[in-house]
C-alpha cells in the first residue's frame, strides 16, 4: 500500500514539473509582450509632457523682430586676412530662428579675396533696452569658393546706432540698405537672346520668402508661334550696400512645357528701386517692372 501511494505521489510531481515547464517554454514571448506593452505605455506619457513643453516653448520663440530687418555693411577678419562683408536679416521663421545671408567678397585693403554666401539662422541670447544678442549658425550655401568654410559667431545689434559687431572675427558692420524684398513683387517685360535670337520673355515675381528666397513665373516663346513658361525658384546671394539684389534663379516646374525640356536658368541683378532686372551670365536677359 505504501509503494502505491509513494508511486502515486511521485507521478503526480512529475506531472505538475512537465506542466511547469510547458507553460514557461510556451508563454516567454506572452511576458515580453507585456513587459514592452508597460514600457512603451510610459514612454507615451513622457512624450506627451515633452510635447507640451516644446508647445510652449515654440510659442514663446515666434516673437519677430521686425527692427533688425536689414543689411549691414563693412567688415571681418577670418584665415584670408580683412574681407569685405554684407550681411542680410530677413525676419524672423515660424520656428522663431531669425533668417539671414553672409555675403562675402574682397576689401580694398585685401584685394584677391573671392566672393561668397552662405545662409545663417539666429537664436536670440540676450535682449536689453537699445541692444540684442544674436547667436547666429550657418546652414546652406549659396555660393562657395574652394577651401572656404561657414563661421559661427554672436553678433550685438545696436538699435540706436544701426550696427553689428561681434568679438568674434572682429566683425563691423553698420546699416546700409533695407533687406525686405517685398517690393520686387511684380511684372517684368523684356528680352534675352538665347542661340536662336531675340525672345520676348515675361518675369512675374509672385511671392518673396522669409530667407530672400523668390517664387517667379518665367514665359518666353522658344519657337515662333509657342509659347512656354515655368516656375522659377530664385535666391538672393546678396543685398549690396547701394541697395542692388543679386539673385540666382533655377527652375522648378512646368506650366507649359517646352520641346526641348530645359529650363532657362540664369543670375542677376535687381536695381535697387526694383523696377529693372539685368542678368549678369549671358543670355542677355534684360527686363523692367510694368509699372
């Protein structure tokens, strides 16, 4: 009788151990399911409260600043010695980085210099009554001249004097012309001659960005009797201290295609009253405002 019983009693834990196991081999992937399903659970409450910080934070940071709109002119120091410089403050982004361009080219007293641009984005540091700080990093190239790289630096802005120095690069400049651009939105009627002769052309400036960029409408007649036309997306390279815009246009998109499917693309210049556009590349692209 008592072998019965010890038998009976070591089946049944035999039994109970195979069951143990079964369901730990089976049910491993089950624990790590909830396991993830709790992490991901608080991760989602983390980024929520994170998303209202930056909600408010970005609301805070779209605050313009209407009174550094413009262009500074004079000087920097960098490797190539004293180099002559334009910089452009365009306004202020949706994300409350103030838009700029670094335009730089040769000064008298270090002739040889290349010219080039580059786009720049600010974070204001400091604000007090006549005088703003400015962090300023560079982004994009415009133009870019072998061996040269983008600068970062922290400008003061002067309100009272009109000026923008930084320690950094011993940066001088004083304001010299406006940097808003909207006045260049309008129709220009004109010419260009590419290789098959004169063409009569129509330049509509359609819209002006917060980073000098331009949205024009180009429509020539690339064969007797045919008419093309295209989008055109045009970024300013520099504002120079006579109030001249200088522009680069590459095109975007076709409106009425032409045969051979090339845009015409070109760079030049805006007179500093807006009413006259004179490319600079060869085409001989020459328009006037309708005014």
């Amino acid at each position: 009788m008592k072998r019965k019983i010890l038998a009976s009693v070591i089946m049944t834990a035999a039994f109970a151990l195979t069951i143990t196991a079964a369901c730990s081999d089976n049910n491993t992937d089950d624990y790590l399911i909830e396991q993830a399903t709790t992490e991901t659970t608080t991760a989602t409450e983390t980024t929520t409260t994170t998303t209202e910080a930056t909600t408010e934070a970005t609301t805070e940071a779209k605050k313009e600043y209407k009174e550094l709109v413009n262009t500074y002119s004079g000087k920097y120091v960098a490797t190539q010695g004293i180099t002559g410089l334009d910089f452009s403050v365009f306004g202020t982004a949706e994300d409350g980085d103030i838009q700029a361009l670094f335009s730089f080219h040769e000064d008298p007293a270090n002739p040889g210099v290349p010219t080039g641009s580059y786009l720049m984005e600010g974070t204001v540091v400091e604000e007090k009554k006549d005088a703003i700080t400015v962090h300023f990093r560079g982004t994009d190239w415009e133009k870019k001249p072998e061996t040269y790289h983008i600068i970062e630096f922290n400008g003061v802005f002067d309100l009272k004097e009109g000026t923008l120095k930084s320690d950094d690069y011993e940066i001088d400049l004083k304001k010299s012309a406006g940097a808003d651009l909207t006045y260049l939105i309008n129709e220009y009627d004109g010419i260009y001659s590419p290789d098959t002769g004169d063409n009569t052309i129509k330049l509509t400036v359609e819209d002006v960005g917060d980073h000098g960029d331009l949205k024009a409408v180009f429509e020539y007649e690339p064969q007797m009797g045919k008419k093309s036309s295209f989008i055109t997306i045009g970024q300013v390279t520099n504002i120079a201290p006579d109030g001249k815009v200088t522009v680069s246009f590459k095109g975007d998109k076709w409106i009425e295609e032409a045969d051979d499917k090339k845009f015409v693309d070109f760079d030049g210049v805006f007179s500093a009253d807006g009413l006259e556009f004179t490319e600079n590349g060869g085409r001989n692209i020459r328009v006037y405002a309708d005014r």
